[in-house]
C-alpha cells in the first residue's frame, strides 16, 4: 500500500490556513476577510498598492492555476496582470465584492477536490505541466502565499482603519516606532 500521509498534511494545512479556526500562524484567509466591507475591499492605502479586492482575486488566481495544472493542463497560466491581479475598479460595489468572495470559496474547493481525487503521495514528486518544480513544491506554495497575502490584508485592514480615524492619531507611535498603533483586530498576531 503507496502511503498518502503527506498529501493527508497538506490539505490539511490548505484547510487550516483558509478557514482554519486555530491556524498556528494566526487568523485565516476567512477570518480576515470576515467583516470586510466592499468599500474596504477596493480602497488602497497608497498609490501602487494592492486593494484587498485584488489580494482575493490574486490568491483566487493561483488556486485555479494550481487546479488547472493538476488537471494537466501544461499551457495555463496567469502571467498578465489582469490575470494574476485582476482589473477591478477601485469602487467596488457588494455585488462584486460577493462576487469575489464566492470565487475564491469555490477555488479553496476545487482545490480540495482535485487533491481528493489522488490515492497517495506519489503524484507530489511529479513535475508540474509546464514548468520545472514538483506538486509538492507547488502546493506548499499556496499555502505560504494564503499566509503571506493574508498578512498584507491584516495591514490593509489596519492602515484604512487608521486613515478613518483621521488625525486623532497624529503622529503617535507605539512602542516599536510604528505608527499603526493598536488600531485593527488582530493586534495579537504581529
């Protein structure tokens, strides 16, 4: 019998890190975006920064790129920019928003699926269609992007927070020189 404990691990850490509740890393992809507002979602905190909109639809992406390429499509890919990031309006409106949100649950289960449908580990050693890394390597990726991209939300989050606030901040520092402060949700975690 061809073992499956890895691949058993790693849809559990792409679980986890999606909707886990206990995530060793801190809060999860849906934790995060819980209480996102379509307003939050399209505003960027500086000129050439990414909206939480395009963050959703850039992790989105990659899912389905990992799907596509477990299905063994060699020639799929996101290279553009509306592709990887999307081209969304900076206003987005609730119905986009919802939108955004339903792609990237339904990408986390196509994602799930596919990894089902494999009886062991073997596969994760296998070169990915078109290009020079393995399964593994792949799928591993998408897990510390989830986080990476998860932490950018958190200071997304935090930064509109206090561009909301206005100047009651002024030019405060906390106790590392940031001028964040203690404004956002998940304070416990950074």
């Amino acid at each position: 019998m061809v073992s499956n404990d890895e691949l058993i691990r790693i849809i559990d850490l792409l679980n986890t890190t999606y909707e886990g509740e206990e995530a060793w890393h801190g809060p999860s992809v849906v934790d995060v975006l819980r209480g996102v507002t379509p307003e939050m979602a399209g505003r960027r905190i500086a000129p050439g920064t990414h909206s939480i909109a395009e963050l959703v639809f850039h992790i989105t992406s990659w899912r389905i790129f990992c799907v596509k390429k477990m299905q063994g499509d060699e020639t799929f890919d996101i290279k553009t920019p509306t592709k990887d990031f999307g081209a969304l309006p900076d206003k987005i409106d609730s119905f986009e928003w919802e939108a955004l949100e339903m792609e990237l649950s339904l990408s986390q289960e196509e994602l799930i699926n596919e990894l089902d449908k494999r009886d062991d580990d073997e596969f994760l050693e296998d070169i990915v269609p078109g290009r020079n890394y393995t399964y593994y390597d792949m799928l591993h990726g998408v897990i510390n992007h989830d986080m990476y991209h998860t932490g950018q939300m958190m200071i997304i989050q935090k930064a509109l927070a206090l561009q909301s606030a206005g100047s009651r901040f002024g030019n405060d520092k906390d106790e590392y020189g940031s001028p964040f402060g203690n404004a956002g949700e998940h304070d416990d975690y950074y």
